[in-house]
C-alpha cells in the first residue's frame, strides 16, 4: 500500500470535500435547468427523458452525501492519529486512502457524464 504524508493525505480530504460540495451546487444548477425544461415542454419523449434525470440526479446526491460522510470520517481519523502522536507529524507516512480515492474518481467520472448527457438533453429540448 502506498503511503502519503499526513499533511498531503489531509491535502486531499479537503480538496475531495471541496469537490463533492462543488457537484452538489451542480446537482441543484441541473435539476433548476430540468424544470425550465419541464414547464416549456410536456411531451412523453421530454417526461420520461426527465424522470430519468431526476433519478440518476438523486441517485448522485445520495452518493455524494456517502461521499462526504466517507472522507469526513477518515479525516476524524487522521487526526485522531495526529492527536494520538503529534511528535514529528510533518515528517510521519500513513497509508493512502486507496478506495476512498478511488470512489471520488469513479464519483467524478459518473457524474461528468451525466452532466454532459443532461447538457445535451438541455440543447435539445431548450
């Protein structure tokens, strides 16, 4: 396992709390776009086009609330550790948060996509 140390691993909470805060903004510029839409348009096609973006918007803020809870808890650890043994703590290792880095990408990735669809549905039908 690859470690990191502790100010750059505390680095990195801070910037994946910053994204997840950024994409829930997202999350509400989005559903406000999809309404817009809703009140010009009311064929099957753009109905059934919009149940599907306000799934898959829920669906991402439920994971982004995951998200924020995840990173919030490991961060409450990481300084339980600093706290438990300040000595030295700008010089000390501790083991990366491989998944948790990991669910950010894949979080990051869903979501560009859905926001490019959910672009492209906008064109569309605005």
């Amino acid at each position: 396992m690859e470690q990191k140390y502790v100010y750059d691993l505390h680095s990195d909470h801070k910037e994946w709390l910053n994204k997840v805060n950024f994409y829930k903004d997202d999350l509400k510029v989005l559903r406000h776009r999809l309404s817009e839409i809703l009140l010009k348009n009311s064929s099957i096609e753009v109905r059934a086009m919009a149940e599907h973006f306000q799934n898959q918007y829920i669906l991402q803020d439920e994971r982004a609330d995951i998200l924020r809870h995840d990173v919030n808890k490991s961060m409450t650890n990481l300084e339980a550790a600093i706290n438990g043994n300040p000595t030295a703590v700008d010089h000390r290792k501790v083991d990366d948060e491989d998944q948790l880095r990991d669910a950010v990408e894949t979080f990051e990735r869903i979501f560009s996509e859905l926001r490019q669809d959910s672009i492209n549905f906008f064109a569309k039908w605005m």
